[in-house]
C-alpha cells in the first residue's frame, strides 16, 4: 500500500454520511438532555457534608447520653459504677484479696527462702573451714 493510495482512501471515507434516523435520534437524545447549572452540584455536596456531620454529631450525642445515663438510666454500668457505696464495697474486697494473695506467696515461698539461707550459710561455713583447714595445713607446711 501506497501512501498516495492510503490518502485517498482516508478522503473517500470522509464523505461518509450518518443514516437520517440514527441523526435525528442522536440530535434529540442530546438536546433533550435537562440542563443543570454548575451549582447545582455543590449544593448536592453541600447538603451531604451537612448531613454527614449532623449524623455525625447525633451518634456521638446519643452515646455520651447512653455512657452517662440519661438516656438508659437503670441499666448503666458506668454510672453504677460511681455509686461510693459500691466502690467502697469494691475497695474493701480488693483490699482482702490482695492480703489474702499476699499470705498464700509468703506461706509458699517462705520454706524456699529458708532452704536458700540455710545453704549460703552452710557453704560460708564450709568455705570458712576450708579456708581455716588451709592456713593450719600452711603453717604446719612452714614450720616443720
């Protein structure tokens, strides 16, 4: 193919017209088309940012009204949790507890520590003789 015969092809297919009813079709189509002003999508988004945050607002408004019991005032942990009598009634078993767990290591770990001590003195009492036992066994070696 030629670029001469390319060119001339190219120009006969410019002479290619649209069927009348795809035309006339195609013209109604587009202009039938409402025509929106631009701002009309900016109040769109507009009204959806306001919504957004106002739904945003009202959740956060209903959950701190839920977490400080006025909304569901009988069934409230968090604020059942500040009665005092039921804090110092918390206190006073955690206090127990913590005595109680405290007694239950002690008593354990107490026949522990003693077998710890009873060793290291054992072994300074060795290492005390042995060292005494040395000294005897160089002044005997010294002197003859």
């Amino acid at each position: 193919m030629s670029y001469d015969y390319l060119l001339e092809y190219l120009k006969s297919l410019k002479s290619i017209n649209p069927d009348s009813d795809f035309l006339s079709r195609s013209r109604n189509l587009i202009l039938n088309q409402p025509k929106r002003p631009a701002y009309v999508f900016h109040v769109r988004n507009q009204f959806l940012n306001v919504f957004k945050f106002s739904l945003a607002i009202g959740l956060s408004l209903i959950m701190f009204l839920s977490l400080s019991g006025k909304l569901f005032p009988k069934n409230n942990i968090f604020v059942a949790s500040l009665n005092n009598k039921n804090l110092i009634k918390e206190s006073l078993k955690a206090d127990i507890n913590i005595q109680l767990a405290e007694v239950k290591y002690y008593k354990e770990t107490s026949a522990q520590v003693t077998w710890a001590l009873s060793e290291i003195i054992n072994n300074e009492n060795n290492a005390a003789i042995t060292r005494l036992l040395k000294e005897k066994a160089r002044e005997n070696d010294e002197n003859p």
